[in-house]
C-alpha cells in the first residue's frame, strides 16, 4: 500500500460499545503486517479502555504514538485529557492525535462491500432496491451531514434505486421514515447498511430496529447488512490517517527547527538570539519540558494585559517563548462549556466572562469574535477552515474544549469561569496555537 509510515506505534479507539475482539483483533493484525510499529485497540470506556490500549503499547517499547479515533459520533472530547495523564508520567512520549476517521472514499468502500453482500442475500435486481445508511448521531450538525454525503457515494458505487441515510438514535430521519419513504416510492427491497463498528449494542439496536420493520413494512424485504470490520477499505483509511499524521509531524519539527533551531549552523549567534525567546539564547538547547505558568500582568487601568504576559523580556517577539515551549494544560478535568440554564441563571456574570475573553483574544490574536446562538460558547473568526481545523485540534490537546462550524472556531465560557483560572486558559491555549500558525507555520511557507 502507498500509505506505509516506517515508524511509531497507533492506538485506535473504538466507541465504547464496540467489542475489541473478533473484528476489532482482525484489524490490528492487518495493520500490524502494514505497519513497522506496534498496534493496539482501545475504547474510550468499556472493558478495554484506550489508556490501559496506550500503556500496552509502552511496555512493548513505543515512545511515538498515532492515535486513530475511529468514530466521530462518540464525541473524543475526554480523549485528551487521559491520554495526557498517560504521558505526564512518560515525559519522552510523543503522541499525535488525529481527528476521527471520515467517511470518505475508503471506508465507502468497505460500506459498499458489506451492502454488496446483502443485496445478493436479497436476492432483488439492485436497480429496484433502496439502501439506507445507518449511522448514529454525531456532537454536531457537521459531523452528522457527513452520513448524507457518505450515502451519496454509495449509492454511485452500487447503482441501486437510490440511496438515503438515517440515524440510530438522536437525530432524524430515523431509520423507519426512510424505510417507509422507499417503500411508497415504489422500492422493492431495502438494504440497511451500518456505519457503525465491529457489532456492539449499537448494531445490536439496529438488528432490533430491522427487525421490528419487517412487521410495520411486511410488503418490502429488509435486509441489514455487517458493520465495519476487516475490510480492506478500514485498513486503508487507517493508513491513510497514520501517514498524514506523521507528515504533519515531519512538517512541524521541520518548520519549528526551520524557526528556532536550524539557523544555529548557518548564522552567528547574535543572529539567532533576534529571533529566539530569551531562555533560548546564547547557544541553549531547546528543553522538552513547558514553560511555568505565567502571572497575570496589570496595566496602567488595572486590566489584564494579556499581549504583555508572555516573553516580557522581549516585546519584539512576545509569543515565542509560549509557542515553543508551551506552558501547561488546563489542569484537571476538561474545560468544557456550562449548560445554557447556568447562563441563564447568572447571564451578569456570564456577559463579564463573555467580555473579558474577548479583550484577551483580541489582544493576543487580533481575530475577530462572533457572538455564540447557544450560549456557553465564544466564537472566533479564523481566515479560512483549514486554519479553524488545525486550531481545533491543537487546543483540545490543551485540554480546552473546541468545537467549530466552517471557519468559525468556538471555545467555552462560563459565568462562573474565574480570571486566574479558566479565562487564563482559554487565552493561552488560542494566543499559543495561532501564534505558532500564523507565525511558524503560515509564515516559513510550510503546508499543514
């Protein structure tokens, strides 16, 4: 296969529903003959969590771990923080997180295998037959038009009739309105295709639902056809994610050596020192370990001078030191928005939260803030999706919480966010990840 890394370990993390055994065991051994590192698979709870998955990996002597969420409708959002915990006590671990696997042209692929299985246990002409994609519903509208988009493609693959798509749970359409749908548009059979991994409750709930069709729609056949599994579609997917994960990584040390450190061979020190944050001057090797969390600064009216925090020593370049070395994450659980009944309860102190995030994000980004519909949210224009999506998810590996929608990046606010704690930290984790975009990134010319 092209997509071939020839280096590191990869955790996948499967819903917490899914078995990690039969199907799930097949995978890693597929992915084991492809790849030069150990595999392991994990869940985010459930019998076989991902930090007990992580630590595996560790005694089998991983230091560079890729980890694969394989579903995005299990939202990964407490993924961080326990991974993180993991590496507190590894200091030399390097993971690399990439988003949740989409249903592109790979895993299409493998839908369409299992949807070709069944249509000929049908026994129906496949141009008569309807097909379904079932999936379950995602944290956000994005995520879950993407089962639209998903069964469009597989409806091209298969030439059946047509092709809709439906949710297990939470959202609509439910699977019975389109398995009705097809019938009255003159369908005669239905093939319902899970996305969904491995089997599980959740596959479980659509065998229940099949079956109870079958007695409201007795004229139309169903037929449900296998979930995700070892396909050679999922391996390829899976690859596909490994690889551009260790581009970008390459791409980021080659960019951040590029900024702060190759110049040590080609110019003199006093040349480097211009560019460098103070701690890092002279000739000192760059530390993995983060910088000390940084005091609030006060001007002159007693507000809190968020563009002077950071690299005081030298205002020529005040985010550097903050970019590269980092500073710690949000300690503890993770910083996730309220619930818009505590707004409600307290909308005075929840408009001074609002407020004061952002006087610091303009201050410290200079990007302009977009009022949230739903509150519990503070909304940051980004130039384009591409620079949303990669600051998405550099900040939840800060364990601060993100979401978006196009190009616009969201972060949590609370009224009861206190200025020292939770507003410091939805701060620094944006000023440090756009300025290490648009100042080292963006700027050395480097591809994301």
């Amino acid at each position: 296969m092209e997509n071939r890394p020839t280096s590191g370990a990869v955790l996948l993390i499967a819903p917490s529903d899914a078995p990690v055994t039969g199907a799930g065991e097949e995978v890693v051994r597929f992915l084991r003959a492809q790849l030069a590192g150990p595999v392991a698979l994990g869940t985010l709870r459930g019998d076989r969590p991902a930090v007990a998955a992580l630590r595996e990996l560790l005694v089998r002597g991983a230091r560079k771990v890729t980890v694969v969420p394989l579903d995005a409708s299990e939202a990964p959002a407490n993924l961080p923080a326990a991974l993180n915990a993991v590496r507190a006590q590894q200091p030399a671990l390097v993971l690399r997180a990439v988003a949740p696997l989409a249903l592109g042209s790979e895993l299409v692929a493998a839908l369409a295998e299992n949807a070709r299985a069944a249509l000929a246990a049908l026994g129906q002409p496949a141009e008569a037959v309807a097909v379904v994609l079932l999936g379950s519903a995602g944290p956000s509208s994005e995520q879950n038009a993407e089962l639209a988009r998903a069964a469009r493609l597989l409806w091209e693959q298969l030439g059946v009739r047509g092709a809709d798509y439906a949710f297990l749970e939470r959202a609509r359409p439910d699977l019975g309105a389109m398995v009705e749908r097809a019938a009255r548009e003159g369908a005669t059979g239905v093939v319902v295709v899970p996305a969904l991994w491995f089997g599980g409750t959740r596959f479980e709930e659509a065998q229940r639902q099949v079956a109870a069709l079958r007695q409201r729609v007795p004229g139309v056949p169903l037929a449900l056809a296998a979930p995700l599994g070892a396909q050679a579609g999922v391996v390829r997917a899976v690859l596909a994610a490994v690889a551009a994960a260790a581009a970008r990584a390459e791409q980021l040390d080659t960019s951040l050596a590029h900024t702060h450190g190759s110049f040590r061979h080609r110019h003199p020190l006093s040349a480097i020192d211009a560019i460098l944050p103070p701690r890092y001057r002279g000739g000192v090797v760059v530390s993995a370990a983060p910088m000390g969390a940084a005091e609030l600064v006060y001007d002159e009216h007693g507000q809190v001078a968020w563009d002077r925090m950071w690299g005081r020593d030298d205002p020529t370049s005040p985010f550097c030191e903050l970019a590269l070395a980092g500073g710690p994450p949000h300690r503890g659980e993770l910083l996730e928005p309220v619930s818009p009944a505590e707004v409600e309860a307290d909308w005075a102190g929840y408009s001074r939260v609002v407020a004061e995030l952002t006087r610091g994000i303009q201050l410290t980004t200079g990007l302009p803030v977009v009022l949230s519909r739903v509150p519990g949210w503070i909304g940051v224009r980004c130039r384009d999706e591409e620079m949303a999506i990669w600051l998405l998810r550099a900040i939840i590996v800060e364990n601060v919480f993100a979401r978006r929608e196009g190009e616009v990046l969201y972060l949590p606010a609370g009224p009861s966010y206190r200025l020292e704690k939770e507003i410091k930290n939805v701060i620094t984790a944006l000023a440090k990840t756009y300025h290490y975009w648009s100042e080292h990134l963006q700027a050395s010319g480097d591809e994301i």
